[in-house]
C-alpha cells in the first residue's frame, strides 16, 4: 500500500481481482488509476495523500462505495502478508473519513474479510494523534512508479 512506500505485486494482484469480482467496480481501469495516484504521489508527496483523503472526506459516497473502499483498503493491506502499522494508521485516516457505521462494515464484509473488526477496532491513539503521526512519518516515494512498471511487465 502506498502507505508504507511501496506498492507491491500482490497488492496489484488484490486490486485487480477485487475489480474483476466486483459488480460496481469491473469496469474501472485500476492500472490507470493506481499509476496516476503512484505519479502524483512521487511528485507531492503526502500532500497528495492529503487532498485525496479530504476528497474522501467530501464525497458523498453511498454505503455500497464505503464497503468497496474499505474492502480495497483491507485487502490491500493484507495482500503482502505483512502488515504494517503505517498501513494500520493509514487505512484508519480513511475509515474516519467515511460515515458508514462499524457494524455494518462488519455484517457485510466479514463474510470476505475474516477478521474485519481486527481493522476496525479501537486503537491506542486517537484518530488525531495517529494522523499526525503518519503525516509527520518520512516515506521514501521516489520508486515508486519504477516498482509499478516492474510489476506489471
């Protein structure tokens, strides 16, 4: 996940298959969209991150978009085998964001996702402290287009 500096292999490989599974989201071109994001973050940086996450914020998405974003997010986290608490963090700036309510989250994922709530749980930092946390942390982005080529010759 971008989150940690590295968009990595099996992570392209959750994206695409959650695409390709998913009613609302087949028709979307992830390759695009994950080398635009990738681009821009190379080029600014978290202050990047942070325009996406408030346009997030001011999205009015439905509850069916949320799920798909979280599920996304999750699965992403997930892919490598190796989660990172910047992820962690990360994935928790954009749940605050969304107005979908825990319970829902879990009663319709954890059917695909098997410990949901482990991601939604309380952390020991508020939302505050773990924001201002991962926007003060230094990610190195500058390979992080080379790493999306490589990955998808």
């Amino acid at each position: 996940m971008v989150s940690d500096g590295v968009i990595a292999e099996e992570e392209i490989a959750v994206v695409k298959s959650i695409c390709q599974n998913n009613e609302h989201l087949k028709d979307l071109d992830y390759g695009e969209i994950i080398k635009k994001f990738s681009e821009e973050v190379k080029k600014q940086g978290k202050k990047y991150i942070q325009g996406v996450l408030q346009e997030i914020q001011n999205q009015n998405f439905t509850q069916q978009e949320q799920l798909d974003l979280i599920e996304v997010a999750i699965m992403m986290i997930k892919a490598d085998e190796q989660i990172e608490y910047s992820e962690v963090k990360f994935f928790k700036t954009i749940r605050y964001r969304l107005s979908i309510d825990d319970e829902t989250v879990i009663d319709k994922l954890s059917p695909k996702i098997d410990d949901v709530e482990l991601f939604l749980g309380q952390d020991i930092k508020s939302i505050e402290q773990i924001t201002n946390e991962y926007f003060n942390e230094h990610i190195d982005y500058s390979n992080l287009i080379s790493d999306i080529k490589t990955q998808e010759k």
